[in-house]
C-alpha cells in the first residue's frame, strides 16, 4: 500500500520531466503527503499534459456522500476494471502521481518502524493513479484521486505485501492518453517495479504524524 509519499522537487523540474504544457507556480515541498490533503496529479486532455490540485482518497462521482469509513486513498491492482468505483476511471479518468518517494512501515517489536522508499538514482516518478469528479451538495466539484497498488518487489517484499505501483516512464505517455479506452491495454502497465531500482532507508517515527511535514522525515536513521 502507499499512505504517505514524498514530492520535494521543484515546479520546473516537475514540468520538465513530465512535459508539462503549462508553466507552473511554485510547488511547497512536501516531505509527508496524506490522504484527504490536496496535491498535485497530472492528467491529459486531448494533447495537453498539465498538472491538478485533487484530494488524495478517490470519492466516486456517483456516491450519496463522502464517508469517511471508506478507504480510497489506495485501489487494488487485480480486478480493478471491474469495481464499481474504479471501472469508469480506469476507462477514461487516469493520472500520474508525481512524487521522489514513500513510506512503508515494518513490525518491529511492538511497534512499526517507517522506511523511506525512492528510486535508486533519487529520480522523480510517478505513481500510477485514478481520478474522479464528485458534485458537493453545495454544487461545487470535488476532484479526487486513488493511487493504484500491486505485488511488491524485491526491496518492498520484506516490509510489506503490496507496493504502489511506479510507472516505467515509458509507459506514462499510454497511461495518460485518454484515446485509450480499453482496460486491458492499461492494466497490463499495473506490475511491480523492476528489482534493484529502488533504494530503502530506515527512518524516524516522526512521519506517523501527519501534521510534520519536513526535510528531516527522510533522514536515513541507524538503528545500530
């Protein structure tokens, strides 16, 4: 699973790696993103790429109300294109979730110990995602996002039974391009990340705490 990520790059490095159409303000580092708060997903619209404020925990646009009982922030890769919720995004609503890292906790003892997961060369990224669009009963539009997660791989394997799913970028281009309708050719970019291009760290339990949010959350911790 994928509760809590890390975007610290700057607003040009984001538009550069993903080819934004747009020039974007600045970006605040995040160094502890939660579910419920709005972040930034890019998504296209015929030929342009651009970036969206969208509260991360997907509420579909047929629901009756936002119940906070349910858990969206995440959603299964297996089966997806046949869930009520995720059938239509799949279809027509996708995005990237960009991102330099994320965290995953591991049993020790009696409690959990947090581990810091990015890529190898400290590169950007992008979760892959899907987004959908509630009407409030004020009349205003909620948008929303999940982020998709599958089986993990060699360095996620040991903390936790699933991982997100990290786009190959290769692959971002089809995942976003809204001529591609048919569930099967985009799920089959729903795989585990390649083993080896990810590096993992111990780290302070100060990121259990959703309201911290600085650098200081992906320092490498010695637990010698």
């Amino acid at each position: 699973m994928c509760g809590r990520y890390v975007l610290h790059h700057s607003a040009q490095q984001v538009q550069a790696r993903f080819g934004l159409s747009t020039i974007m303000t600045a970006l605040t580092p995040r160094y502890n993103a939660a579910p419920t708060q709005q972040l930034p997903v890019i998504v296209q619209h015929d030929a342009t790429v651009q970036l969206e404020w969208m509260r991360w925990g997907l509420v579909p646009s047929w629901a009756k109300e936002i119940n906070p009982n349910i858990s969206t922030f995440n959603a299964r890769a297996e089966g997806i294109s046949e869930k009520p919720m995720y059938r239509g995004p799949i279809r027509r609503q996708r995005c990237l979730v960009p991102a330099d890292g994320f965290f995953e906790w591991h049993a020790a003892g009696k409690g959990k110990q947090p581990y810091f997961i990015h890529r190898a060369d400290d590169a950007l990224f992008a979760f892959a995602g899907l987004y959908d669009r509630y009407r409030q009963p004020d009349g205003t539009d909620l948008w929303s996002y999940t982020i998709i997660t599958t089986e993990p791989n060699a360095e996620i394997a040991p903390l936790h039974h699933r991982m997100a799913v990290i786009l190959r970028p290769e692959d971002e281009a089809e995942w976003l391009d809204p001529d591609v309708t048919d569930p099967l050719q985009v799920t089959r970019l729903l795989r585990p990340y390649p083993d080896g291009a990810l590096a993992v760290h111990p780290v302070s339990t100060r990121v259990n705490n959703a309201r911290l949010d600085e650098a200081a959350m992906i320092a490498p911790l010695d637990l010698a």
